[in-house]
C-alpha cells in the first residue's frame, strides 16, 4: 500500500484566513447593527477593546468566558493595591489605640470600604449593615448558624438555588423547623403595575422535618417566645441566569406566599452572581440578609464576602461562638461573657482579613468608571448575540442543535439590556447530535480547551436548577450517585440523559471576538453539515473511520491484503516515564511483560504524570531480564538506581494509590527509591509496584461477525497500571496521515496569530513516540486499525478493546517534556478523529487467553525471529513472544 506523501498546505491556509477575516468582520458589523448602542462602552472614559488591550494583555490567545465562576481583575486594580500597600503602613483594626496610626489607617479603610459596599446595593448605613466574612459562604453560614430557628419556624427556599442556601436546611432540621423548597411562576392573575405588586405562584414540594427521635434532640419550643420564618432565594441563578422578580421581597415579609401566618418572615438574598452586573436596589427591595462574593464582581480580592443585614434582622441574630475582638468582656475562669453591641463587631470573628478589605476599593473605582448601568448593556448584548446564535444552529436534518436553559425563550435585544430583564449574562445549554443523542458536557469542555475556551460544566454547585432543566427526579439522581456519578466526573451521560450541562457567562471585559471564537467552536465541532453515512467522501478521507465534522461512524474499505508487519516494540516500565525498545518481548499476564508495572505517587497517593510532572518524560529505564533488574537513570542525578523486578518479599503493602477513581494493590520500593525519584523529580514521591491480581477491567468492545465466540469470552482482563487496555497499538501510515493534516492546520493558525509563516522543513510535525504506543506496525492504509476486531502477531493472537481515548499527554513532546502552546496534535485530532465523546488515535488490544492452547503457526515469521540476536536468550525463560519484523494478520474485522 502506498503512504500518504507529505503535502504542505501554505496558499490554501492564507485563503481560509482571508476567509475567515472578512466572515468576522461581517458578522461583528450585523451584531453593532442591531447592539452598537449598548455594546462597549460608546460613551464611557475606554472602549472595550481599549480595555482588553490596556488591562487584561493577558488574555491574548484565550477566550474566558467563565464569569459566572469568577470575573478577572485588571491589571491597574492589582497595581495599584499592591503600590497601596507598599507605600502605607496598616496595623490590626482591632487595637485602636490612639497612639497606634497604622490601626487607626486600618479602621479608617475597613469602615469606608462597608460603606462603599452598601452604596454598591443603594443600602444606608442607618438601614443595614456590613459584615465581612470569608466569601458569600460564609455569609449565608452565619446566617443559619444564628437565624432564631424553633419547632414552629419554617424555612423556605426555591429550588433554584446554590448548594450553600440549601445547607442552612440542617441548622433549620436540627432545631426543629419545618424546611419547604418551593417553586415560583408568575400568577396568572398577577396585577398589572410595577415590579413589586406583582402576584406570585408559589409551589410548595414536600416538607421535610427531623423529630425528636431523629438526627438531633436539640429542638427549640417556641412556646412563650416569638417565631420567626426565613425564606431564601437568589438574585441570579448561577446555573441558568434566570434573574428573579425583586418584587418577591416585600411579597414574602408580608405574609403573602403561604398560608401558614405564625410569625414574621425574612428574606435572604443571594446575590453573589446578581452583583456583577445589576446589583439589587435595597432600598426598593428591603431584604433582611444578602450575601456578597467579592471577586465575582471584580476579582480581586479573592477570600472575601460580606453579609449585608437590616437593622431589625440583626438584633434576632443569636451567635453561640466568640471569638477575639467580639466580646466588651469575658472571664477564663467563670461562665461570664458580655458580647460587643455593634453588629459588625459581634459577628466579625477574630482579626479580619483587612488587606484584602483595603483592595475593595481599588475594584469598585474600576467599576464605577465603566458604570455598572452600561456594564449591564454590554453583557446583555453579548448574551442576547450569543444565545440566538445558539439557537438557531440546525443539523442538515432539521434538529434543533443546542437546548438552552434559563429565560432565553422569545427574547429580543431590549430584553437583555434592559434594567429589568429576568435574564442574566449567562447562557447554560446542552446539545443533541443529529441522530437525537445528547452531546456529553465533558466532550464540549475538553474540546474548548484545546482551543484556549474557558468555560464551566456540570451542575454548578446548583443540584435543583440542574434537576428542574435536565428534567431529573430526585430518584433519577440517587440512581446517578448509585451508578457512580459525583459532581466532578465525568459521568456526564447516564442512560441517555445528561447529569450536567454547558455554561458560557459574560464578564464586563468581554468582547464580541469572544462570542465569536466560541461560536466557531459550536459550528465546527457539533453542527453536522450532512449525513456522513450516505455523503460520499473525498479519497484522502475513505480511511477515516470518524467524519471531520459529523462525530458519526463511517466505513472504511479494507486494506486489501496488504502486509502489515511490526515495526516496533517499546516497553514502558514506569507510568508515565520514558520506554526502551526491543526486538523481542515476551508477553505477561497484563500484555507486555512488566510494562507500567511500577508507578510514582505523591505523598497524598496521588498518581504523578507528565500532565502534572512533566519532567517524567526525563526518567530513561531499561530492563535487563537476565539479571532481574529494572536500571532507571535521569540527567539531573549523578548515577543511576537498580530495582529488582521481582522483589516483592521485601516490600511493604502501599495503602493509598488510586488509579482512575480506584483503589489499586501496590507495593513499596523502599524508601532508597523513594530518596532516589524525589529528588530526580524535585518533589515529595514514592515509587510503587503493582499487586498481582489486583487491577482488572471489563470487557469494553463485544465481538462482531461469525467468528469462534468460545474464543473470546467476555471475561474481565487484568491489567497494570495502564489507564484502559493492556496493549497500545498505533499505525505508522496513520501518524503520517495526522502529519499532513497538521501542515494544514498549524499553518491556518500561524496565520490567524499573525505569526510569520514557517517554511516546509518547520511545519510541525509528531513522530510515533507522541503517542506512547507498545507496539507500531507499518503496511496498513491510514486508520484501517479502527476497523480490526482480532489479530494476530506470530504465533499470538489478540482481541481489540477498541480505540484509545486521547487526552492532552499527546500535547508533550516525548524527547523534550515540552508542551506544544498549540494545543498539538490533539486540536487536529480533534476536527477528525472524535466519536461520542472520545478522540480516538490507535487500538487497545488485549491477549485472546483461550488461544493460547492452539498456537498459530506461521513460516513467514521464521525468518524474523532467528534474525533477533535476543531471542534466544528469552526463550529460555518465556515461551509467549512478539518480535519486530513479524507478520500482523487481521483474523476479523467489524464488518466481517
């Protein structure tokens, strides 16, 4: 079979950026037709591009749109802190002698920033207070941990709300207070008028109460004492943007949500998300507690929150702890303690944080010269682009591409800019391929990534908003923990239905080339153009076995008989450390005989890869199977250390290695090893061997076609330290392939970074070593390894697992350790080689066991094996063999 000739593409990338130029240019004139008026600061001090260029450098070449998570700071706001605090001197705030200035300048700062703060929400300093704590947690903490909870209080929350409102719930359930997560709608006979007057629907779920028999006996009576009830909402839904109705304030203090009338009710705004871009108006709409996060306002300082309380709120507070500088007295040896009467004093424990409180001030001068009015118009016109775009992406067959959440239905430009708007800038959706699958929210994360696209997935710390959208039940999502599903995985289908979704959220340094790149990411990779099971392809393409845009499966024809020989054989010792080569290797119960069979781990008993250590590329091993010795050397030691390969007698158990989110059966090298790789690795590690027996996988691909399915039995495998199968395998003509694409790749991107373009010979290029394989063979046509199902090598046959999942390792250069800062090669796999999920490159196989008594016989690999000057030598001790120059014979396909 022919190879693939190395092609540059130069003229062709100049067009497409040309292309690509005037595309952009259109666009963003369409999108200031119709926002020109609230985009970018027409009429402030610095346009937003302006901005970006003086303030926020740091952002070329990335896209951030993760505001939502937290919003970035400028550059001049950090300067000048940091000049701020050079040049003053500030003491504690709590030792206010009148000889001390530097407490007295600290005092000063700490009551102007609370007072900055409450301007920021339109609060009187007579009305509310300020309280700092450690972040908007921490603030709604305080407030659960000191609300005057009793068995006939209540507490009512939306479902759509963070995961630190829903934990007040425990204080509320030990205490004995009833707990209520309701629902709001507009009521269909709202009255007409200004938002305040408004009728609301409000739906209660089950209540949820503990007992005395219950978690804790500790309830309060409320009998011959007031009741209070708190209900809490938030300003803007971190997950979808959907802002709530502030006229649900006075609605709830006066009684009017529920039938239940004991007592008084308070209201608790989380406004951490809602601040930075539409602070709430509190004295239009009272309420009696809102939580602050001050860096998703401005960024800097991080650590730091505050809660804002009224006046009548603060006096219900009822704090069990002290702690320094909150008390006017207290006794050590006596149960005495008169506890400070100014609120702020008596909630504030110990010193607090007043360098950061002295940066608060630095951050709103940012604001308030942009103008939070116009910071409002400027997302909201980047969130009403963006979400229509969004929308309107069709599949060739009509379906609707992407869902999106919140209150994006019929909305116009005046919806988004406008005051009062019910839509926040933040766009939370999920997508469906053309076939009605959904797209996973892992697959969209690791792919904005490679593109330098900062966004966030999952649920957002929001379990509610996320059920309400995602259409989950409570059982649905017990059943989701159950089958091993948590916040942070990446379990992000289950049975056809995501666990999580996308979420794209605007900041007021965000531009409309922001909007754009992320748009192109959504066009490129998720938007399929036609059916690729019945469009005809293009010769160079017949081999791929994924389609460039379609992620759906397509035929590739067979090789043809061609010979495919085995051109290499590496064995990788250590995980995550370089290999050797060998002519000949025998075979173990796990695929290569010792093959990532040892591994490093950190004192915490975390796994150490290049990802994270990257100067693991640098640790050289060889294996010397006469003397029994694994010889490991690194350029920056003076010599080398031998471990014994079969030294498990003297080894002590390792407790604590987990691989893949599993525990895994390990053993200890000994501390000289552990001395030896801390120091080669200038960092704390230890060096494991793995358990026999301990570590074994499911069978990931089912046999198709009429083969000897006795054969292969769908049996668990056992495996070393190797994340998914025992066996890589990577096709030479296939690396080619990749190769000649990357020409034409790398060269667009050269252009459109306005970089000068590279001549022939520097046209970025990977070799086989990239992908860490265990075995290359060479004679196949390009990718025809997507399409082998068995296989045999000599006298050894083997079962395909299926392709292997890349990540960003194949992004490291093996020779070097360093990472390409173009996202290479794994961008470009990406455009061709991505299915369900996955970026596939390479096959993972696995040794078909019950073969192993009916030998195969093959004179054509009599020649390779009496020409390995090693041979000999292992077949004295290892009757299972693979050799370099064997014969690769394809036993089955998939479409046998």
């Amino acid at each position: 079979m022919h190879q693939m000739a190395y092609m540059p593409v130069i003229a062709p990338s100049r067009k497409r950026h040309e292309r690509s130029t005037q595309k952009l240019s259109s666009q963003k004139s369409s999108f200031l037709k119709e926002y020109g008026d609230d985009y970018g600061y027409q009429d402030g001090p610095i346009s937003v591009d302006e901005l970006r260029s003086k303030e926020f450098a740091r952002l070329q070449g990335s896209v951030y749109l993760d505001h939502a998570g937290t919003t970035l700071y400028a550059e001049n706001q950090l300067k000048s802190v940091l000049l701020e605090f050079s040049t003053r001197l500030y003491g504690n705030p709590r030792i206010q002698y009148i000889q001390s200035e530097s407490s007295t300048l600290s005092s000063s700062i700490v009551k102007a920033a609370r007072a900055q703060v409450l301007a920021s929400c339109n609060a009187s300093a007579e009305e509310y207070s300020c309280v700092f704590t450690s972040g908007a947690t921490a603030a709604l903490k305080l407030v659960g941990e000191t609300f005057p909870w009793t068995n006939e209080s209540q507490y009512m929350y939306t479902t759509e709300n963070h995961n630190s409102v829903l934990g007040i719930r425990e204080y509320a359930l030990d205490l004995g207070a009833t707990v209520t997560p309701v629902d709001i709608f507009p009521s269909s006979s709202k009255l007409s008028g200004e938002s305040g007057s408004e009728e609301f629907d409000v739906r209660k779920r089950s209540s949820q109460v503990r007992g005395p028999s219950g978690t804790s006996s500790d309830h309060i009576s409320s009998r011959g004492h007031a009741v209070y009830n708190l209900f809490a909402f938030p300003h803007e839904c971190n997950f979808s943007g959907a802002k709530f109705d502030l006229g649900l304030v006075s609605y709830v203090q006066e009684g009017r949500h529920t039938h239940f009338q004991r007592g008084q009710w308070l209201v608790l705004l989380d406004a951490a998300k809602g601040c930075s871009t539409s602070p709430p108006d509190l004295r239009k709409f009272p309420a009696d507690f809102v939580a602050i996060s001050f860096y998703k306002i401005f960024g800097y300082p991080t650590g730091l929150g505050a809660l804002l309380v009224r006046k009548g709120a603060s006096e219900l507070m009822k704090k069990k702890y002290f702690g320094g500088g909150t008390v006017a007295v207290s006794i050590a040896d006596e149960d005495f303690v008169q506890r400070r009467l100014n609120v702020e004093e008596r909630l504030e424990d110990g010193t607090i944080s007043f360098l950061s409180i002295a940066a608060l001030r630095h951050g709103f001068t940012v604001l308030s010269q942009l103008n939070m009015a116009a910071i409002r118009r400027h997302t909201g016109s980047l969130t009403g682009y963006t979400a229509s775009k969004l929308d309107a992406f069709r599949h060739y067959n009509g379906l609707q591409v992407c869902t999106l959440y919140g209150n994006h239905a019929s909305k116009m430009k005046k919806n988004y800019c406008d005051p009062h708007s019910d839509q926040g800038p933040i766009i939370a959706f999920n997508m469906k391929r053309a076939d009605g699958s959904w797209i996973g929210s892992r697959e969209v994360e690791k792919l904005a990534s490679l593109r330098r696209i900062h966004l966030r997935t999952g649920c957002f710390c929001n379990p509610g908003a996320c059920a309400k959208y995602l259409g989950l039940s409570s059982n649905d999502m017990k059943e989701n923990f159950e089958a091993g599903h948590v916040c942070w995985d990446d379990n992000d289908v289950i049975n056809g239905r995501p666990t999580g979704a996308v979420r794209v959220s605007f900041g007021y340094m965000s531009t409309f080339e922001d909007c754009s790149s992320f748009l192109d990411l959504i066009s490129t990779y998720f938007v399929e153009r036609y059916n690729s099971k019945t469009a005809p392809l293009k010769e160079k393409d017949v081999n791929c076995l994924f389609s460039v845009v379609s992620n759906s499966f397509v035929e590739t024809k067979p090789s043809g008989g061609s010979t495919v020989s085995l051109q290499s054989i590496i064995v990788y010792p250590i995980k995550s450390c370089a290999g050797f080569t060998a002519k000949s290797w025998p075979l173990g119960d796990c695929g290569l005989l010792y093959d990532r069979d040892w591994l490093i781990k950190s004192t915490s008993g975390e796994v150490l890869t290049q990802k994270k250590c990257p100067s693991m590329w640098s640790i050289k091993t060889h294996i010397d199977l006469e003397t029994g010795i694994l010889h490991v050397e690194a350029p920056n030691m003076k010599g080398g250390i031998d471990i014994p390969l079969n030294n498990v007698a003297n080894c002590e158990p390792s407790s604590n290695v987990t691989l893949c989110s599993n525990p895994v059966g390990a053993n200890q090298c000994g501390l000289d090893a552990d001395r030896w790789f801390s120091e080669a690795l200038e960092t704390p590690c230890s060096l494991v061997k793995r358990d026999v027996k301990s570590r074994f996988i499911k069978p990931r691909r089912s046999t198709i076609g009429s083969g000897d399915k006795k054969v292969f039995e769908e049996e668990e495998t056992e495996l070393s330290f190797a994340n998914e199968g025992q066996i890589l395998l990577v096709s030479q003509s296939s690396v080619d392939n990749l190769n000649s694409r990357l020409v034409a790749s790398t060269s667009q991107r050269d252009y459109e970074r306005n970089r000068e373009v590279r001549s022939d010979k520097q046209h970025f290029q990977v070799d086989v070593k990239r992908f860490r394989p265990n075995l290359v063979v060479v004679g196949s046509e390009a990718y025809d390894e997507d399409l082998w199902d068995t296989l045999a090598i000599g006298d050894e046959q083997f079962k395909v697992r299926g392709g292997c999942n890349r990540c960003t390792m194949v992004n490291i250069d093996q020779s070097s350790g360093k990472r390409e800062a173009l996202s290479e090669p794994l961008a470009t796999l990406a455009s061709y080689r991505r299915f369900k999920g996955q970026i596939n490159f390479g096959i993972l196989i696995e040794q078909a066991r019950h073969c192993t008594d009916r030998r195969l016989s093959s004179k054509e690999d009599e020649t390779s094996k009496d020409s390995n000057v090693d041979s000999d030598i292992l077949k004295r001790s290892h009757n299972r063999l693979v050799h370099v120059g064997q014969r690769v014979r394809v036993v089955q396909t998939l479409t046998n």
